[in-house]
C-alpha cells in the first residue's frame, strides 16, 4: 500500500472510531435524520405553517408561511442548503433564502432530540428569540 493510501486510511479510520461527522448529514450511530418535519409549535412572530426536509446527501430546505393580519397565510417562503447533526443532537444547518438564491447564510441555532428539530434564531425586530419546534412526519 502507498504511503498515500495508507495515510488516507489511517485518517478514516481515525475519523471513524473518533465519531466526527464525516457531512452524511447523520451523526454516527445515531438514528437517521432524513425525513420531513413539520412545524408543530413556534414562538414569537415565527412562521405559523411549515415543514423541513432533510435528505441524502446533507440536503435541507425549509418550506414556511407568516400568519398576515387579516388571518390568511403569506407566501411560501423557501430557504434551502445543507446540514451535519453532531453527535450530541446540535445540528449545523446553512439555508439561502429565495430557494438558495440569496447570498446570505442563515444559520439558526439548531438541535435534533428524537423526532424533534428546533431552530432558534433572532427576531429580526429585536423581539425574544424564536423558537420553531418540527416533528418528524414519519
């Protein structure tokens, strides 16, 4: 074997019996994150209708509609990008809005308990965090 080779190897395996997270989107050993999710609660002035999906290979895109003040719902607003889950449930999600088109990156805070993906983020009027809580459909 090559030294290249073997280097490649050593990394790997190191990787491996180490737990990082290699960018399958799933931390190692734990249940699959892949699925759709859907908004179950939300605080503040979050979206009051909305899923998000994670699928192979670390792709994510999150699909969300405001409450407006005649009682209907805005718009769909669709952010998409990727995502890694550590092994401690934090997951490090980057979504474009405009359907990837924007140039920024949001990045809420985001943690995976079981079925459960939050998203904690600033209330862009300076208001409390807001908290959007998602279970998984399946």
């Amino acid at each position: 074997m090559s030294h290249a080779r073997l280097t490649a190897f050593a990394l790997a395996a190191t990787l491996a019996s180490t737990g990082a997270c290699l960018g399958d989107g799933a931390g190692p050993g734990s249940v699959t994150p892949y699925g759709t999710y859907s908004l179950e609660s939300t605080s503040g002035r979050g979206p009051a209708a909305g899923t998000v999906r994670l699928s192979p290979p670390a792709r994510a895109e999150r699909r969300v509609r405001y409450a407006l003040a005649n009682g209907s719902l805005s718009t769909e607003y669709v952010a998409t990008g990727t995502f890694r889950v550590a092994g401690d449930g934090t997951v490090d999600l980057r979504l474009r809005e405009d359907d990837g088109r924007s140039a920024y990156v949001w990045r809420p805070r985001t943690n995976l308990t079981g079925a459960v993906l939050r998203l904690r983020h600033p209330d862009p009027a300076d208001g409390p965090d807001i908290v959007e809580s998602y279970r998984r459909d399946d």
